[in-house]
C-alpha cells in the first residue's frame, strides 16, 4: 500500500474530550494525503475508546507513561513517509493547516522543518507561538507569544518549530536523529532544532498555518514537573549543543534565573531541575556535537527576560 506524503503524530496522555476535538479538527483538513497515528501513553479507557471510534487512524497504546519525546517517535517508526507532523491532543488546525505547511516545504529541499502560527484557543487574537527563538544564553521562548495576531508577521526563517503543530522533513530526522527520548517532555523540540541548525537544515515559519491551542492541558502552564522538566533539559540540551565558550554566559543567565524564582516566587522547581540535570550529566558528553545556531536573537538583560514569554 503507498505511503501518504505525510504521517501525522498524536502523541496523548489523558486527552479525553479535546482529543476528539483535535481529531474532528484533521477531518476538515483540506489537505488530505495523511494519515494519522495516535499514540497512547498509559491505557486510558476513555481515550482509546475515542480513538477506536475515529475511522483512519493507526492506535499504540504504551502501558505507563513513556513521555512526549518517545511517543512521537514511535509514531515515526510507523510509516515513511517523507514528511513527519507532530500535533498536540490539544491543538486544533484550521482547515488549510497542513496544506500551508506541505506546500512551504516543498519548495525548498533544505527546508526540514516548518512551524506553525499558535494562538491560544481560547484568545485567538492573541499568538501563542510562532515559531520557538533563541539567544546566546540558551534562553529559548515561543516568538511573539503575548502580541496580537495582527503582529504575527509574514512568512520568514526561525530558529525552530514547536513541536506542538509542526511539520518536518524525514530526511532531516534521518540525518540528525529523532527526538531525544531522555527529555521525556519540553525543551525535546528545542534539541532537536538546535542539532538541525548545526548541520545546516532550515526551519520556516508558515503564518498560514493556523492552530488553536490550549497549551499545557496535560501537566499544568505552571506544574511543579512542568518547572522541573525544563530545568532539568535544558542542562542536557546545553551539554550536547552549546559551544564551551558560550558556557560562562549561560551560566550567568541561568543562575540568574534560579535565584529570581528563589527570592521573588519562592519557588525552588527551577533549581531542582538543574541539580537533576547535573547529576546526570556525564550521560549527554558523549552526544555533544557543539554549534552556535545560525538564527540567534539579541540578548537581553536578566530583568526583561520573563517579557519574551508574555510576562
């Protein structure tokens, strides 16, 4: 049987009703040339009966929890299909999603990735990503998170996509490697744009490609894991990617931010995070494959950090 040009990945844990919006949301897809895998992390009997319901789609079901980053790529391993999308269970293209993304991508051969523009569901005049920027510091952010989606700007090259409603090429994942299955979750589609930059691929942000989200319907926008997960992969994701001379400044920025969240929030997720991350560290310095990433934002000072994500 031949293989659709794109497989898309669902990766869901306890999607109950929003996955069965974001399933109605792929059946309105004017692009049609797909075929979807929705993959379950830990049996939940609500979920997989909504997905046994849906016509199409290929089901996994994992017995535990094995983390977005593992789930995704099972769902690769599936098909092969040139091209690869990743939607949340809580994202909901509009019609003409998948086909602004397909056609961006088929225009250039050095394209291996496309983000799409997010806005949240429920304040769609307000973006939510548009594509993932990064500094110097490794400080990495939804672009334009916050602005209005009149200032969602046009169609240009990012550092990255969210891989929460994105599209990549096979290609690309063959040459650099899946998503690292270590993270479990956040911070996964970073690494991985950060490894495409230094090998030389190109990610486009398509405005075209609407999706409305309900972000961090899962664990919680402000979970204690969500903060320890972050912190914690982002001293992997600096081990394998960063260059050693960019190592004092994001260490000046990062402790910056552990202390912020100690004295103002009271909140010691961030610095629990980066001791887990420390402890483990010996196991990303065989991976390290260092690179300065070509789409670099300006720096800022500590204080007017929090503002790029909304705050």
């Amino acid at each position: 049987m031949r293989e659709p040009s794109v497989l898309l990945v669902i990766p869901t844990w306890s999607g109950g009703n929003w996955l069965l919006h974001c399933l109605e949301s792929l059946s309105k897809q004017t692009y049609t040339d797909f075929r979807a895998v929705v993959v379950i992390n830990g049996k939940q009997g609500r979920t997989e009966e909504a997905v046994l319901g849906q016509l199409g789609l290929r089901l996994i079901v994992n017995a535990e929890n094995l983390g977005f980053a593992a789930a995704v790529n099972q769902g690769i391993r599936t098909s092969k299909s040139p091209y690869i999308g990743v939607l949340n269970d809580d994202a909901f293209p509009e019609p003409g999603w998948l086909e602004a993304l397909v056609s961006t991508m088929e225009r250039d051969s050095r394209i291996g990735a496309c983000a799409s523009l997010m806005v949240f569901a429920h304040q769609p005049n307000v973006v939510q990503s548009a594509g993932v920027a990064i500094d110097r510091a490794a400080i990495a952010w939804d672009r334009l998170r916050g602005r209005p989606i009149t200032e969602a700007g046009g169609e240009c090259e990012v550092f990255g996509a969210s891989a929460g409603a994105a599209l990549y090429r096979r290609k690309m994942l063959e040459e650099i490697g899946l998503f690292d299955e270590r993270f479990f979750a956040y911070l996964e589609d970073v690494d991985l744009a950060w490894r495409a930059q230094i090998a030389g691929w190109r990610c486009q942000y398509v405005p075209q490609a609407v999706v409305r989200h309900l972000t961090s319907a899962s664990f919680g926008e402000d979970s204690p894991l969500k903060k320890q997960l972050k912190a914690r992969n982002k001293v992997w994701m600096v081990i394998k990617n960063a260059p050693a001379s960019d190592f004092p400044l994001i260490f000046f920025y990062d402790w910056a931010a552990v202390l912020y969240a100690l004295v103002k929030n009271k909140d010691i997720n961030p610095l629990k995070g980066r001791l887990q991350g420390l402890k483990r560290a010996h196991l990303f310095l065989k991976d390290r494959k260092p690179g300065r990433p070509r789409v670099l934002e300006p720096l800022v000072p500590p204080w007017q950090v929090p503002q790029r994500w909304g705050g």
